[in-house]
C-alpha cells in the first residue's frame, strides 16, 4: 500500500445533503455557492465541504449540519449562504433563523440530536448517514468499515457466520421477513450437495410508490450493502453477486458503481481478498421499473434476460435459483445490517426488538426497521427505528403529528399490498408479526399517513390502480381479478356503488389470496381489505347515500359557501376557473353548483373557512 | 493500487480518523475557542486560527477542538483566544501573536500547563457548543 499525503485538517466540516430529495431541492447550487463565498473569505483551508448522502429529514432539506458540534440548518436557499458563511463559518455565531423549529414552538432547535425527529431513532442499518461521503471508501472505514470482514476472513468459519446471523434473528427487511441465517444455511446446503456454483443477490428493486428505504441506503453508504454481500457470499460459498437496482435510481446507480469500483482497487472485491482463500465479485443489473421484478422469482428471469415474471415456488430459489443455482436473495437494507451484527454480536442484536428468537427464528422481530414517512404528516423523511415501537410514537413523536393540525385518519404501510390501520391501532408494536395480523404487512417500509380529508375508498382505488398496472397478467386471479376489482371501485368513487359490491370485493379477495401465482396477486387486495374492515362506514355512504364524507371523490359533494362566515372578499370568486361564484363586495357569495367543477381552488383559498364540502 | 491486507486496512482507518473523527463528536482533549467578532479579525484572529490549524496538522494531533465564537467584550485586547483543557476551567488569552500562541498550543493545550504571562484570567462566558 503506498504512503498516502499527510491528511489536511480542517476545523469545520460542512456536511451537505446530497441525496436525491435535497438535490431536487437545488442542494447541488447550495455547495457552489458554499464553495465560491468559503473562497471568498479565504477559507478554504480551515473548511471541508462533505457531500453526504440523505439525512433522512427530507421535510426541511436542503440540509446542512454543521461539524463539530453537530448544528443542523434547514431549508436553505442560495441566497443565505453568503450570510451564513459570514456569520458562522468566518465570525463563529449561529444564526438562528436557519434553524429547526418544532410545529406551536418559538425556540429554535441548534442541535441536531436535540430534534425530536432525531433522537428517538436507533441507527444500525443507517449508522453512517450524514457522516460520511459515499464516494470515499476510506470515510467508510474510518467508521469501522470492512472490519467485520475482516473479522470474518481471518476468525469465522462459513458455518459459524450462518449461526451467528441465524442467532441474531435478523429477518428480511425487503417486506418477507423471511429469517435471513435460514436462507444463508439452506442456499449453502443446496450449493455443496450438488456441488455447483451459487450467487448471492441484493434486492434494490424498491418499486413501492412513496418508499425510498433502499435508494438512500444505496445513495449515503453503499459500502455497507457491499460489506453485508461479501461476508454472505463467504458464508453461503458463493463467487459472483449481483445487485439488482432501478434505472429509476439514477444517483444511487452512480454511487453504487464508484463504490464497487473502490473496493476493487483495494482488493475487497476480486481474487482472494484481504489474503484470504475468498473471491467475489459484484455486477450492477439495472432493472427496468416493474413492481414486479421486486418478486423474487421475476427478478431472477428479469436477471437472466427473460421477461420479468414469477413463477410458482414450491421450487425455492435458494435451491433453484438464478440459471437454476442456488441462490440468496437479500435486499439492500438485510445485507447493510450483516456487518454490524458481525462486528458487535448477535447477542447485542437481539437486545433491540421484540419477541424471542432463541430457539425460533420466526420467534420475533429483532434489530431496526427502516421506513420513509410520508402523506400528511408534519415530519416526511426516512427513519430508522427499533422494532415493537408504536405506530403513535412514530407518527406523532418522530413525525411530529399531523399536518395542518388535522385529525389523524389512517396509516398505510406495507407499500401497495399493504393495508390501512385505523386510530384505534396507533398502539399496535410495529414488528412483522402484529403488522400481519392487523391485516397490513411490514413490506419494505412504506409508511403513508392520511387525515381526515383522506377517502379510504380514494386511497384502495389508487392502490388497486396501481397493482393493476403493474400485475405482469401470468395468473389470471392477479390479473382479470384486480380489473374487475379497480371497476366496482371506480364505480362507488362515481356514486354507482349498489348493494351487493362489498361482498363481491370480499369475494374477489378471498379468490386471489387463493390463487394467485406470486405474492403480488396474494397480498393486492389488502388494501381493499383492510379500508372494508377498519372503515366499513365509508363505503356505506359511498354506496348508498351517494356521499364522500373526506369530501375527495368530486361526483359525490357538493360545494358551499356559509353565509354567515364569507365576508364577501372577492378571491374565491376572483380565482375560479369555472366562473361560478358570484356575489358583490362584503356581500355574501354563492357557489353556481352547474358550473362549479370541484377544483377545490376556492376552498384552499378562504382564509374564512367559509367555503364547506357537504 | 496493491491488494490491502488486513493490517493496511486498520492503517488506512487510522490515517483517516485524522480527518472524519471531528465529525463524530468524541472525546476531545481540549477545546480551543478562537474569538473571531470584527474587532477580532481586526485584530488579526485570522492568523491565530491559521497558526492553530498549522500546529495541529504539524504535530498530528486529533483529538484537539478548534472553534471559533463571536467577539468576547473586551475588544481593546484582541485577538483572544479561550483554551479549554478537559476536566480544567477555561482560560482567556489576550494581546496574542502568531508566536505566543504557539507557546500557548504546546505549554497549555499539549502539556496541560496554563502560559500565565498572556493569560488574562480564567472563565469563560458562554458558548454555543
């Protein structure tokens, strides 16, 4: 290894967010300009700029957390930087009005883990976020990277890594929650009774509208999916990986493929690494969008060439796999858990979490879960937290309630074949088994939030669309079953729903949970389930008083203005498109229903809350 | 590059410490708080950071807190800087030189020994860290 430069020192590192949601934010022109004034003022020897990758409170970006010292400024614009280059980076003194407030608080929040978003996380599979810049494999292992590798080349037998994670009752995060030692054991069985070759895969097929789990992993510490796949490849006996991403992911592809190709240069991938008698290597597949394809069996075929579709699996794939290998299919969040399991035991795993995994490892729900909050709620972002926390914790602690101060309806998680959970649940421990329970699943981690201007009957129709679209049509119950389930849906949100659609839903369910070749077509009418089980009411006045009572599906309310709230100030009227309101100055107006087409303008624009949906 | 055996991998953690450990807000030696309000940089604050920096990198140690803070009050004494050893009070140094403050790094910063002559007293009003 050659002498490397003396490492520079610098007195301020300015860790910037440069994950997909603040880059959108325009946090790319934020480090220009961070550059341009730090240069300025002559700087740029005592300050260090560190693109990190998401920071997880994606609500406030652009972020930028001032290091040491940990000082956290949110919503950034071009426009401040010279200010706060000036005033804190020059002259030393924080400036406040970047700072995070609570919602109903007037004291700024300095301190990163002083914010409650912050420090009600545990963070094992995201230990590295904010901290290190992706690009830089030797960041990574300035943070303990590689050396469970390390640990495990030079002190572990295949075999006793397998115990190890099978002890730690460390289940699959990609939604099966399937426990990842028996996949590893089962996949190294298959290999060596028959003696061929098996492959290890990383799942980043993250196809769930409104989850962003995988991609942030990928995009802020990529090394660690890398890490997590070659001490699963040694375990298993494996020589080739693949990761399976989106092309969706544009910047977790580029940061995945510097990663790989660092790790090469240092001999972490390739022919005997670190001395030892292991090789591997990884190749980047990148998939083309279909939901499905996140199914195990489809992404294989999609990994071969073939059309991405599943096939029946009474054959598993650990045994028949990927060109009828065995092979070990993980996702990007199980793998980025292995090293820390590794380095710090599997006692100390299963320390976090619930339930007993010591003689069963489907026992409980051991470690953290990641998930990404979104909908209405205060706090949208990715968090990571133990499992058996509450669904209320999350949402009103982490997520800081509802937004707008709105009565909380439901929370959706599980991503599309997930289902909803009512008010009543809130205290439900989040872990694989209660979620399956309520009916929902803890899927991958999608976690969406509805107030009470959400439709449940809206919400399964869009879910139900969703699948529809992305069913790949193999099975016929997934297929014809989720169009005729998407018709009597959209028949109810027009105000045609009759007697007899409930049961007919029930029906359909119950015939694709049944039969329906893959897990998509089993676990898609969830949320047509759940909304029926939870809300029962909602599709009762949908269907037979012709109402929306969230007042979201147009053909059933109508809108009104109250006369004795509207003070006649003209911008309701001033601002519809249709023209229908009419009325004179400090008079009362009025809602013309023929013309009104329901854009919902004028009732986000009363400052009078005069206008109602009835 | 050559394959890294796993001894160099320990090497390449220890070599990067020395940058990214700042991040991790460890345990630090000392904190030394350089007073950079107008008067200050005045006063020339800017070359006692940068002759802190320089003593920092040139001695390789990491564990040592620089910051900087607004002005202190006493402007007519600039530039001021406040040294803080763990587990000691604060002391106030004023009327400094690019020389003297070196002094100051090794005697009281490294060597725990406070440098009476440019002290001007011990305390500190408060910080924002």
């Amino acid at each position: 290894m050659p002498e490397k430069a003396k490492e520079k020192t610098y007195r301020l590192h300015l860790m910037v967010c440069a994950g997909t949601s603040c880059v959108s934010n325009h946090s790319n022109e934020i480090k220009t300009a961070l550059v341009k004034e730090i240069k300025k003022h002559n700087l740029e020897n005592e300050i260090m700029i560190v693109p990190t990758g998401c920071n997880g409170f994606c609500a406030k970006g652009p972020i930028l957390v001032v290091q040491p010292g940990n000082v956290f400024y949110q919503q950034l614009a071009v426009k401040d930087i010279p200010y706060l280059v000036e005033e804190h980076f020059l002259k030393g003194r924080l400036v406040k009005k970047f700072m995070y407030t609570p919602p109903k608080e007037k004291t700024p929040i300095p301190i990163l883990n002083d914010i409650p978003f912050f420090n009600q996380q545990v963070l094992i599979a995201l230990r590295n976020r904010g901290l290190i810049d992706p690009e830089k494999i030797d960041d990574y292992i300035a943070r303990g990277g590689y050396t469970a590798l390390a640990k495990v080349l030079t002190s572990m037998t295949p075999v006793e890594v397998i115990k190890e994670i099978t002890a730690s009752g460390l289940r699959g995060r990609g939604g099966g929650g399937f426990p990842a030692g028996v996949k590893w054991e089962t996949c190294r069985h298959a290999g060596e009774e028959r003696g061929e070759e098996r492959y290890v895969i990383c799942n980043a097929d993250e196809g769930d509208p409104g989850a962003f789990m995988d991609r942030s992993i990928v995009e802020s510490d990529p090394h660690s999916v890398i890490e997590g796949m070659i001490i699963g490849a040694y375990a298993i006996g494996a020589h080739q990986g693949y990761v399976y991403i989106r092309k969706e992911y544009p910047l977790a592809c580029e940061k995945l493929n510097i990663a790989i190709g660092q790790a090469r240069q240092y001999g972490l991938l390739g022919e005997n690494i670190l001395e030892s008698n292991h090789s591997f290597d990884i190749e980047i597949h990148r998939g083309a969008g279909a939901f499905v394809c996140g199914e195990s069996t489809a992404l294989m075929a999609s990994l071969e060439g073939k059309a991405g579709v599943p096939r029946a699996k009474y054959i598993h794939t650990v045994e028949y796999g990927l060109w009828n290998r065995p092979s070990c299919l993980n996702n990007v969040e199980t793998w980025a858990n292995v090293p820390v399991i590794i380095n710090k035991g599997a006692k100390w795993f299963t320390s976090i979490g619930t339930g007993d995994v010591t003689d069963n490892p489907w026992g409980g729900s051991k470690g953290t879960k990641v998930f990404s909050l979104t909908g209405k709620i205060n706090n949208t972002g990715l968090i990571e937290v133990p499992m058996g926390i509450t669904l209320r914790e999350i949402i009103y602690n982490i997520g800081g309630g509802i937004e707008g101060g709105k009565k909380f309806k439901c929370v959706q998680t599980g991503g599309p074949s997930g289902g909803f959970l009512p008010e009543r649940l809130l205290d439900l421990p989040v872990d694989f088994d209660s979620l399956t329970d309520a009916g929902s699943m803890m899927g991958s981690g999608g976690m969406i939030v509805g107030d009470e201007e959400t439709c449940m009957v809206d919400m399964a129709k869009y879910f139900i669309s969703f699948l529809q679209e992305e069913s790949c049509g193999k099975c016929i119950p997934c297929r014809e079953g989720l169009r005729c389930m998407l018709a009597i849906l959209e028949r109810i949100t027009k105000g045609n729903g009759k007697e007899g659609d409930i049961e007919a839903l029930n029906d359909l369910s119950k015939l694709m949970i049944q039969s329906s070749l893959c897990a998509l077509g089993q676990s898609a009418p969830n949320p047509v389930l759940t909304s029926i089980k939870y809300f029962p009411e909602e599709y009762d006045r949908h269907i037979f008083d012709k109402k929306c009572p969230a007042g979201v599906c147009t053909a059933l309310y109508e809108m009104d203005i109250v006369p004795e709230l509207c003070p006649g100030c003209m911008v309701c009227a001033r601002n519809c498109p249709a023209g229908a309101i009419r009325g004179e100055k400090q008079k009362p107006h009025v809602i013309d229903k023929s013309k009104c087409i329901k854009c919902d303008v004028c009732y986000s624009l009363c400052k009078f809350n005069a206008i109602k949906k009835s | 590059m050559a394959k890294l055996k796993v001894e160099d991998l320990e090497k390449i953690r220890e070599q990067a410490r020395k940058t990214t450990s700042i991040r991790e807000g460890g345990e630090f030696r000392a904190k030394v708080n350089v007073h950079m309000g107008t008067c200050g940089i005045a006063a020339g604050a800017r070359n006692i950071m940068k002759a802190l920096l320089k003593e920092i990198e040139e001695k390789g140690v990491h564990d040592i807190l620089l910051t900087n803070s607004g002005c202190a009050g006493l402007c007519s004494q600039e530039p001021m800087v406040t040294v803080e050893v763990a587990g000691q009070a604060p002391v106030k140094y004023v009327n400094l030189t690019e020389k003297k403050i070196q002094k100051i790094f090794e005697k009281h910063v490294l060597g725990g020994k406070i440098v009476k002559e440019y002290a001007l007293g011990i305390g500190s009003e408060k910080t924002d860290y």
